[in-house]
C-alpha cells in the first residue's frame, strides 16, 4: 500500500472533458475528476479500499516499477517483412536496426501526448 507506483493523469474529451488518474502498474484503479488535483485526490482516497479488496479475494497486486530489474534488452517477434522494412529504413540512415529502433521507441514515449507521469 505505501509502495511508490508511477501515477499517471491525463485528459478525457469525452462528455465535455474530464481527468483520469491511475497508476500504470494497476491498470484496474483509475478515477475521474473536472481537474488534475480532484482525479489524484479521488484515486488516492480510493487506493486504500481498492488494495484491500484485491487482498480478500486473492487478486495479485503487481510491484511498482521501480521496485522491478530491467535488464535492458527487449526480445521482439516480429513478421518477416516488417523486419525487412525495418532493416531497409535503418540502411537508409546509416544505422544499425537495434539503433534504428532504439530511436523510434524512445520517440515515441516522448510523444506520449496528455499524459503526466508522476511517483506516488
């Protein structure tokens, strides 16, 4: 319960607008409210009771992510012709596929639009 899980908060257009507050490693506890600080406070208020109900009905709760060893390397299975696509773009550049991909990954999470991460 008093782990650090990584909060996230993002806007909804949806009926007129909204926040949603939740946790990336527990996908299944999220909140709403008109504003960032009322979906934290209304997800933080509910965290308690949602970690208890997990614990009586036997339902595993993940460990934050940072409490997690990440090694680093990603095995990837993909379809033959996008490995070829891939590796066709990344000869274009003048880079090495792993560095091709590297890139666009990372790309990728920095454009991870409307959403704030922050440590619980």
């Amino acid at each position: 319960m008093n782990l650090h899980y990584t909060m996230m908060v993002k806007y909804s257009p949806e009926q007129g607008g909204y926040y949603v507050a939740g946790y990336v490693e527990l996908p299944d506890l999220t909140m709403t409210g008109s504003t960032p600080e009322e979906a934290v406070k209304e997800l933080l208020a509910e965290k308690e009771e949602w970690f208890e109900s997990c614990l009586k009905q036997g339902i595993p709760i993940p460990p934050p992510v940072e409490s997690r060893n990440f090694s680093g390397r990603i095995l990837l299975r993909t379809s033959p012709s996008l490995h070829k696509s891939l590796y066709e773009i990344a000869e274009l550049e003048g880079v090495s596929l792993n560095q091709f991909v590297i890139t666009k990954l990372a790309q990728a999470v920095g454009k991870a639009e409307g959403s704030i991460p922050v440590t619980d």
